[in-house]
C-alpha cells in the first residue's frame, strides 16, 4: 500500500514538473556502491543504492527524497558458516520545499535531522570519506529522520559572513518507513566564506519516552584555493558525550586533479564516546569507545571513487580490535525528462 | 600512552605545515584558473558565482565533473535547501552553472 502511495506521488510529481517551464527538469543524483568491512575476525558486506530526486515545481516549490537500499551480508555465525544476506529499504527524506523568501524556506515531510553537520550534510555514501558513521552521531539526531515541519535559511547572507538556521519540530510517527520520534530543536551556524570556515551550535529537545535535551557543536573548514578539509563534531546527552574529527587533503596540487597522485586523498578520522548513563534504543555503544581512523581515498574518472582505511578500535571492558573497510562508490546525475542537452 | 599522543601531536604538526606549505607554492597556479566547470571550481574560478558554488557546494562535498544546464536548476534548488543560500546567491550560482 505504501508503495503504491510513493508511486503514484511520484508519478503526479512528474506530471506537475512536465507541465511547468522547461527548465524544471527533475534529476535523478545520488550514490551506489559496495562496501567491505571486517571487524576482528567479522567481514561484511553491503551493496548500497541511494537515489536522491529532486523536482522544482515553478519557482518557489521543490520536492526532495531520498532513499537507502542497502544489502547487509555475512557469515551465519559471524566469522563461520556460509554467507547470508538481509536487505533493507530506508526512506531517508521526502520533503516538500517552499522557499518563502531570500531567508525562509519551509519544509514539510520527512526530514534528516539537522542537528550537527554529518547526518544532514555528509551521510550520503558519496560525501562521506569514510564508510561509517562517528559512533557519537547518533546524538540529538532521534534515529536520523524526522517527520514534522522545518523552517530554515540564512538570517544575514553577504560576502563576508553568513548567520544560517534551522528549526524544526518532529512528531512521533510509527508508520512502517516513516518512524520518527517527538522531538523540537534547532541549528545556529556562522559562516565565514572568505576563511571557508563555519562553527554552529544545535539542540535537540526529546519530547517523548525519557525526555532529554541534546546539544553540540560543529566546525567545518575547507580552506580557500586548498583541497583539504577540516570537519569535526562535539556531542551531549543523557546517554554520553563524544566527539569526532576528521581531515582530508587531496593531492592535486601534485600534477592536478587528473594525474596519477593528485587523484589520491589521504584521510585521517579520530573519534571517542563516553558512555554516561544506559538508555534503551538509543543507538549509540553501550560503553566507552575510541578509534583512530586513517584512509585512502581514490577519485577515478566518471565520478567513481575506491575506498580504503584501517582504525583501531578500544572498547572499555572488552577486546580491542583493528577495522578494515574497501569500498567502491559512484556518483550519478541525469535528467529525468527527455529534452536537448546544450 | 604519553609517547603516543607526543607521537600523534608531531605527526599532526608535520602534516599541517606540509599542506601550508604546498598551498603557498601554489596559490598563484590556482588563482589563474578561469574555467567554469563545477570540478573547476575548485581550484579558484574567478566568477562570484563559482566562488560561491565552490564556498558553499565545498563545504560538503567536492564538486561534479559536470552539470548540463538542464540539470542545473534542480540542482541548485536543492543546494538553496542544504546549504541555506540566499536567493540572490541562488541566482549568482545558477548563473555560473548555466551561463
């Protein structure tokens, strides 16, 4: 039933999109890939497709989703036994979009949830320079996705900083694919585009079950004229506190983008959870946790990027163990009507 | 445990004055860039719409290796939402992407 809803929503989207200008043309972007991970002596699998549409109706409304199609596959028993495989399939966002003013979009549906920067900004498979996410992102993000309204955009924009929002209040929602928890929070960040520099603050307010305020802070730096990258989060809430870090620096100032080693971008990711109290359900490790992260990332050609990194994890009250993860990543964007391509 | 993290710090020093470093001896390369493919943005178009594309898109994520101007206007809708843009920075962006 519900995915004849989808259907035929999307369907009416691209009858609307049809009817309107020309240079509404809906795109169909995202990512795929498969991703390798062994744990100790674990190894998993995961083949991932994560379509993104996006459909501008006239000039003020946009529609957006985003799905997670994703293969988990592993051995029976862990490190024994044959392989198995379990498919799951997340409807990350489907929102609509109303772009109010130069300062104020509205959006309804359902949303990621903007707390931090890597749940909005870097979880997609094709952003993220690592396969994983932080083990402290799960903090004051209430499972990832939120089903309620959203009011967002820059307070003051000019070329020298930008003060940028958000708002939003989510319902509990326990519709299969649709589940979101009652929650109310906001995001406040400041952007300095000369520095390439952004610091922000979030809170999140759980209005459901054990009620508890989240809040943290992120900084973000991409150095003007420099391919390297700065990103980090600090995170608390009932559950703990933690926090992650990560830089790249690809190294195409060595022959350019295209050559051999300027296609190559070391990373390097460190991260650590601080377990406070136990709550059920809420996603993050059950003690404390530090991993040390360093990567290789390489940029072929036609948007494919191969993965590669190994970190150290300590876990308090259990065995340490090393984590490999390969992985391979594509990139797509095209068009979903059919026209001239200038 | 203190070895550790004094060995941690001097790597983390090594690596910053290296990519300062590279980025001072080719500032100037960069600066001269003049294309106006996304990907080119990157390393320094001098238009205000690509300084915002590659401001604001790069904050994230690196650019595309291209966007047909028909894929453009979605595209740039969408950033508006993510990345919180200004209409009027929109329209500079808009404007690089599909001259």
């Amino acid at each position: 039933m519900g995915a004849r809803v989808l259907l035929a929503f999307t369907l009416a989207l691209f009858g609307l999109s049809s009817a309107s200008a020309q240079s509404d043309t809906p795109i169909l972007s995202g990512g795929a890939g498969f991703f390798s991970a062994t744990q100790g002596d674990t190894t998993f699998f995961q083949p991932v497709v994560a379509p993104v549409l996006v459909v501008p109706l006239g000039e003020k409304w946009l529609v957006e989703s985003r799905a997670d199609l994703r293969g988990f596959i592993s051995r029976e028993n862990g490190s024994t036994g044959p392989y198995q495989g379990q498919f799951f399939g997340t409807l990350e966002y489907l929102q609509l979009d109303y772009n109010a003013n130069s300062h104020l979009t509205i959006t309804a549906g359902r949303f990621l949830t903007p707390f931090g920067i890597f749940n909005e900004r870097i979880s997609a498979i094709w952003i993220n320079k690592f396969q994983d996410a932080p083990a402290m992102a799960a903090i004051g993000i209430a499972g990832g996705y939120s089903d309620g309204f959203m009011l967002r955009g820059a307070l003051i924009s000019n070329d020298r900083y930008v003060v940028n929002y958000t708002t939003y209040f989510s319902t509990l929602s326990t519709v299969n694919k649709f589940e979101s928890e009652r929650t109310f929070g906001a995001r406040l960040g400041v952007f300095l585009p000369r520095l390439g520099l952004e610091v922000g603050t979030s809170y999140q307010r759980k209005l459901q079950d054990q009620r508890m305020n989240s809040v943290g802070t992120h900084l973000s730096w991409t150095p003007p004229g420099l391919p390297a990258e700065v990103k980090g989060e600090w995170a608390h809430s009932l559950s703990g506190h933690g926090y992650w870090i990560q830089g790249g620096y690809r190294l195409s100032q060595f022959g350019g983008p295209d050559s051999a080693i300027g296609r190559l971008e070391p990373v390097f990711r460190m991260q650590q959870f601080f377990r406070s109290r136990l709550i059920a359900g809420d996603s993050l490790p059950s003690t404390n946790v530090r991993r040390p992260e360093f990567g290789l990332n390489y940029y072929l050609p036609r948007e494919v990027r191969l993965n590669a990194s190994y970190g150290r994890q300590f876990i308090s009250q259990s065995t340490d163990v090393n984590v490999w993860e390969f992985g391979i990543t594509y990139r797509f964007l095209f068009p979903l009507l059919p026209g001239e391509s200038k | 445990m203190r070895r550790r993290i004094f060995a941690a710090v001097v790597l983390v020093c090594m690596w910053s004055t290296f990519v300062l470093a590279v980025a001072q001896t080719n500032a100037k390369r960069s600066q001269n860039d003049s294309k106006s493919k996304p990907s080119d943005a990157a390393t320094g178009s001098q238009t205000d719409g690509g300084k915002l594309f590659q401001a604001n898109c790069g904050r994230c994520h690196n650019p595309p290796e291209s966007i047909s101007p028909r894929e453009a206007r979605a595209v740039v809708r969408h950033m508006r939402v993510r990345a919180m843009l200004s209409a009027e920075d929109e329209k500079l962006i808009l404007k690089f992407l599909a001259p």
